[in-house]
C-alpha cells in the first residue's frame, strides 16, 4: 500500500476534486491518505515549499503532484513500487 500525504488548505476547489480522484485508489487499498490542512498542521518547511502550489500530493515522502491529480502517473507510480 502507497502512502499518500496529500496537502490541502480550506476553500480550494482544486484540492476537493484532487481528492476525489485519490479516493478510488483509497478505496481499493491501494493508497492510505494523510491529509494535512497546510495551513493549520503543516510542518514550517511544507507550508514555506507549497504555499502556491495546493494541493500537493506526496508519494512516500516525495512531492509527485502538485494543482491536479493524474491518476494514469500515479497508477504508473504505484506499479513501480
């Protein structure tokens, strides 16, 4: 199972649809999903690096996506672990 911290902030639209791209892999147990409101619960570090740029998807720790979710890349990401 991928582990996915995905990184959001209230009222971004594009982070509502981002996560409902993420929730059919959630679904089939492919991906566990942190999300974490940059804003409130964000390291120092992450809030500084993703500012302008939610939401951002991380894959084990390492950023993958940033504005939308590509489910092709990430099925590809997945089947490379």
């Amino acid at each position: 199972m991928g582990r996915i911290t995905f990184y959001t902030r209230a009222g971004c639209h594009l982070c509502d649809v981002a996560l409902t791209r993420l929730e059919p892999f959630r679904a089939r147990g492919e991906i566990s999903i942190e999300v974490v409101d940059l804003d409130r619960e964000a390291l120092p570090e992450k809030l500084a690096a993703y500012t302008n740029e939610v939401p951002v998807v991380e894959l084990e720790g390492r950023k993958i996506m940033k504005y939308r979710v590509d489910t092709e890349r990430l099925r590809r990401l997945l089947d490379l672990r």
